[in-house]
C-alpha cells in the first residue's frame, strides 16, 4: 500500500451510519458525535465535504442538544458533556451552521466549567484534565467568546501540568503523554501563550516519539500507533518543527495501516480500523504534505479554509508548502 | 476507537450469521438502554431504577449519563434512608462494583471518575476513633492496595498512576516521602524501561526539595539517583526513560562539577558502545550546557567543546537519520 485509499476512505465513513443492526454500533453511542466529527473531518480533508447528508448531520447534531443543561451530550437521551460539545460545534463550524444551536448558553455552559485553580472539568461531576482545557478554549474561540473565561488562570493551570522533559500531563504532576501535549500546546496557542513552553526541549521528547518502524509512539518506551501521528505532528506543527522526524517513514506507516479492501485506517498494520484513526491517520498525512490532501489547521484540528474563513489562528508549518 | 484488535474479513454470510446470533442480545441492550434513558429523563430514583443501571452499565461502562443517573439515584432515594454505617457500607459495595468493572476496562475514564466520587462522600466514622481506626483510613489504604494491583497488572497504565497520585494527596498520613521512593525504586528495578516510575521518582522528590532541604543534601541525594541511572545505562543504553531522567538530575547544569563528572562517565559508557545514539545526544545536549556556562577567559576551551559537539551531531546524523534534521540545526 503506497498511496492514500481515498475513494475506499470515503465508501467506509459514509457506511459507518448504516450499521444500526451491529451490536458494536450500539456499543458506541457514546461516541457518536465525535465520531461525526472524526468522520467529517476526514472527508474534508480528503476533499470530499459533500460525502455526508449536510442536513442529517445538522439535524443529528441538533437532536444531542441537552436543553436542561444547555450543551450538547454525545447521544440523544446522554447528558452534557464538553468532549461531544466540542464535536458539535466543530461540526456547525464547518457546516457553517452555528446559527442553528443557542450559542449564549453554551458560552455560559462552558465557561462555567473553569474552576477556581484555572482547571476545567468535563461535566458537572468535575472531572478535570488538560483536555477539557483546550475544548474550552477552542469552543469559546470558535463562539467567539474567548473573553468568557479567566485567560490567565487557565494558562496558569496548563503551565502547571508541565513537566521537566518539556511535555504535559492530564493533571498537576501527571506523567507527559503525546495527547496531552498537543490539547496544550494548541490551547497555549489559541491563548498566544506559545513562549511558555520550553520549546526545545519539547520538540526534542516528540522527535523522539518515532520508532525504527516509522511510527510514532505516546511516551518513552512504548508502542506506535497510527492516532499519535496527530498528537504528535500537530504540536510539531505548531512548534515549527516537523523536520526534526523522518516524514517518508511515518508517511509509509500510516498507509500501511489501511484496510485496503474495507477501507479506514487502524491503529497499527493489520488491526481493525475505526473512523478515530482514519481521521487523525489522515490528517498526519495532510501535514506531512502528504499529495492530493487538502490542509488541516493542527490548533483546532479543522480543515484549514474553514479556520482561515473564520479569521482564527494561522501560524504552523506543513511540509512541502510554504510556511503559512 | 479500537486499539490492538487484529482485522479479520467476515464473509457475507458469516457477518449475517453474526447478527443473527446477536440480534435477541442487541434488542435486549436496546430495550434495557431505552428503559434506562426514559427513566432518567422522568427522574425517577428507586432501587429498581438503581438495579437497572448496575445492569446496563456491566454491559456497557462507556455510558458516562448511566453513571450520572446512578450518583442522582444514590443522592435523591438510597442514601438519605441510610445511617452513616448503611452509607458507608453501600459506598463499599459500589467501589467493589467499580473494582471488577476496571478489571475488565482498566482504561475506562469514567469508572475511575465514579471511584473519586465514592471516596469523597464516605462519611467520617466513628467519633473519637484513631486515625488509623477510621473510615477514610480504611477506603484509602484499600484504593492505594487496588491501584497498586493494576499497577502490577500493567506498569505504564497512567489512568492507574494518576490515580494513585491522587490516593496518596487524598491521604498523605498513608505513605511517606521515603515509602513513595521506595515503591518507585522496586518499579524501576523491576523495569528500567518503566518510565512511569521515573517520572513520579522526580515529582517526589522535588516536592521534598521544595520543603527546604540543603543543598548539600539535595547533592547527596542526586548523587546516589545518578548511581541508580548509571546502572539503568550500562543495562540498556538505548532506553530512553533512565536517560531521561538523568537529565532531570542534572536540569539547567548550574553545578559544573556534577555536570562535567556526569559527562566523563558517559564519556566511559560510549568508549564501550561507540554507536550509542544517547550517548552521543546527551553528551551533545551536556557539553552545550557547559558550553553556556563557560567562562570569557576559557575560550579555547569553548571553541573545543563547540567542536566536540559538532563531530558528534555528524555521526549522530548517521546513526540516527530519522533525527538528521534536528542535528543538523544544532550544528554550531
């Protein structure tokens, strides 16, 4: 396999709806609007933004809408939460078709999810992570209500889960992990707080995130896997330092962990693909420079012409193109 | 998101012999799923609502409303007919629930997120009875013993290390500083590679520096941690997590002496394996270090460690290509 499936990648997104008689598509729902997300991200960037039904995916979207809390959950009938909140104005943002949802009380729903230390939980149950940091701020920015929050105590707060090998953690004194990096370092540039991080030391750790077989691992000592490729290019993106791995290896990693009769990418070579890993195996591949992709923007992990539409932030490297 | 799952081609007529099997398991998932969703929106809390979750989420813990709904039915109907004992006591049957529950999926947020909650509401105990006696003592001591099981489970499980950061913050009379140390030391003797444990060796111990220690202490200490390293490196010297480490011991270099006697021991370490990527890369990384520190009167001395690290960013372009780029930038 040595070039992208597109085609194939397109049939098995657009098929992923049709499953509803599968067990493992119930087992799910509580997925469902990130998948969309992770789906539709995919299609864009394949250039394909049309795959889906515009206006069932709206009205999908609409139908998660948590009335008694004011935010989306990630299911109809599931409570609030920030992660498939996030998912949901992503995908209004790309459809633009913000219009549709009350944005004044998801502005209200997630600035109320700081806390006092800066952190910001998920839900109203209060479990806090980084990630939850950067889904605040990315949502509000998208709203354009970044003001909404306490900037600086969330800054604070990231700045607090850093770690001496330059990388990031869930939680105060947590252990760096790839994932966790990128949500921070993308938070801290959306908040133009890139000069916090100490940048040659982090780009260092990821760099170090690729194994002799091309792909990239989440920690020292661990196994690759297809989804890191975003963690860890966005934040090399952002950081301007997507030279520092070897492109061609990680390029020929991600194709190879095709199904090249079914479609989808999976984690490793031979494992069975979900539409998380073919999205985040494709938007690797978009900024690696990958030919015949359309660009993602790493910060929100959005197609590029929907955030350079939306005037937001800009400033991150793709291979084989001049620098934006 | 499925991960390590190996892709097998289901036939046509074995995927429809699948479904067929699954279909009555499937209706029965969705009728209990939608039985559980009408309820919760009605708002009612009972036992047999509260039976109904324990049910659908033993098939299904992903379901983060379930486990809502199940904390909305513990506050509004069981526990306020409850006395403190019959409080704690449900508390432990639903931390026994969570325990198989994370046997099955270790990697399941939200299990852990209803543990956190359960521990929080555990109601003091008995008055007057010693700290040791209590009831808080009791369920931390046996998250701490839980953790550390799935810890031996799986070394590197963060959702299982953050965990027990948090145990240990929720009760610090549990463990020592010294314990701690001693847990992170059997982990990493155990595995070199386990940088998980690295990693809590060093906020440990800068939270005791942060205490105020002595400097001279804080070099005693040191001291013995790069002995500790040094055996990780001669071990595997192409394992990142003692390397890593290492650098935390040495941080920005202020103590030139440590810093150069460090650099002549790795100097040894790469005499025995020449083509050691993290040798050279630290010795690169450490000789730059000491480069910055070096004094207006030691030029000659600069201009050789500049030379020194050059020599070494050309081999390590060759030994390690998929880095080329990154050394060639440090070139000076």
């Amino acid at each position: 396999m040595d070039t992208l499936l597109i085609e194939k990648h397109v049939k098995y997104i657009q098929s992923l709806g049709e499953n509803t008689d599968d067990l493992m598509y119930h087992m799910t729902a509580h997925l469902r609007l990130n998948a969309i997300y992770w789906g539709l991200t995919a299609l864009c960037i394949m250039g394909r933004p049309d795959a889906l039904v515009k206006e069932d995916v709206i009205e999908f979207v609409m139908s998660c809408w948590d009335d008694d809390e004011g935010a989306f959950g990630a299911h109809p009938g599931h409570d609030a939460h920030i992660l498939p909140t996030l998912s949901a104005i992503q995908i209004l943002t790309i459809y633009d078709a913000l219009d549709r949802a009350d944005t004044k009380r998801i502005v209200t729903w997630v600035a109320a999810r700081q806390n006092p230390t800066g952190s910001f939980s998920g839900d109203q149950w209060g479990e806090t992570d980084t990630r939850f940091a950067y889904i605040a701020v990315q949502a509000l920015e998208l709203l354009g209500r970044l003001d909404a929050i306490d900037k600086d105590k969330a800054v604070a707060h990231i700045n607090r889960c850093k770690n001496f090998d330059g990388g990031f953690g869930a939680t105060e004194g947590a252990e760096s992990h790839a994932g966790q990096i990128f949500v921070c370092t993308a938070a801290l540039a959306i908040l133009d707080r890139l000069e916090d991080i100490d940048q040659p030391t982090l780009a260092w750790w990821l760099a170090e995130r690729q194994l002799p077989n091309g792909g990239l691992n989440g920690r020292p000592e661990k196994l690759e896997d297809v989804c890191y490729s975003f963690w860890v290019l966005s934040a090399l993106s952002i950081l301007h330092k997507l030279k520092w791995i070897d492109s061609e290896a990680l390029v020929k990693f991600i194709l190879s962990a095709q199904d090249p009769d079914g479609g989808g990418v999976a984690d490793r070579p031979g494992d069975m693909v979900d539409v998380f890993h073919t999205c985040f195996g494709i938007c690797g591949l978009s900024l690696l420079g990958y030919p015949g992709v359309h660009e993602i923007n790493p910060i929100y992990c959005l197609p590029a012409d929907v955030t350079r539409k939306k005037g937001l932030h800009m400033d991150y490297e793709v291979l084989g193109k001049d620098e934006t | 998101m499925s991960h390590g799952v190996k892709r097998t081609r289901e036939a046509a007529d074995v995927l429809a012999a699948r479904r067929e099997k699954e279909r009555s398991k499937l209706q029965a998932y969705l009728e209990l799923t939608d039985d559980v969703v009408a309820r919760k929106r009605a708002a009612v809390f009972t036992q047999e609502c509260f039976d109904l979750t324990t049910k659908l989420l033993g098939l299904n813990p992903e379901l983060s409303s379930v486990w809502n709904y199940r904390r909305l039915i513990l506050l509004n109907a069981l526990f306020p007919n409850l006395s403190p004992e019959g409080t704690f006591s449900l508390l432990q049957s639903e931390l026994n629930f969570t325990t198989g529950a994370l046997k099955q999926y270790p990697k399941t947020y939200w299990i852990w997120n209803h543990r956190r909650w359960c521990l929080a509401k555990v109601p003091p105990g008995p008055e007057g009875a010693p700290v040791e006696k209590s009831w808080k003592r009791q369920v931390w001591a046996r998250e701490l013993f839980i953790v550390e099981r799935m810890l031996d489970a799986d070394a590197r499980n963060f959702h299982a290390w953050n965990y027990r950061r948090y145990v240990l913050a929720s009760d610090p009379g549990l463990r020592s500083p010294e314990d701690e140390l001693a847990y992170t030391k059997k982990k990493i003797e155990a595995s070199f590679s386990n940088f998980s444990a690295w990693h809590q060796r060093s906020k440990v111990y800068s939270a005791l520096w942060e205490e105020g220690v002595s400097e001279d202490e804080v070099r005693q200490v040191k001291d013995a941690e790069f002995e500790l390293v040094q055996q990780a490196l001669y071990t595997d010297p192409g394992d990142q997590s003692a390397w890593l480490y290492h650098r935390w011991l040495i941080g920005n270099g202020d103590d030139t002496a440590v810093l150069k006697r460090e650099i002549a021991n790795i100097e040894e370490l790469l005499a025995i394996e020449p083509d050691s990527k993290w040798c050279l890369e630290s010795l690169v990384h450490y000789k730059r270090l000491l480069a910055a520190r070096s004094q207006p009167d030691e030029a000659a001395q600069l201009s050789d460690l500049k030379k020194e690290c050059n020599t070494m960013l050309s081999k390590l372009q060759t030994i390690d290509p998929k880095r080329k780029a990154r050394y060639q930038e440090l070139v000076l």
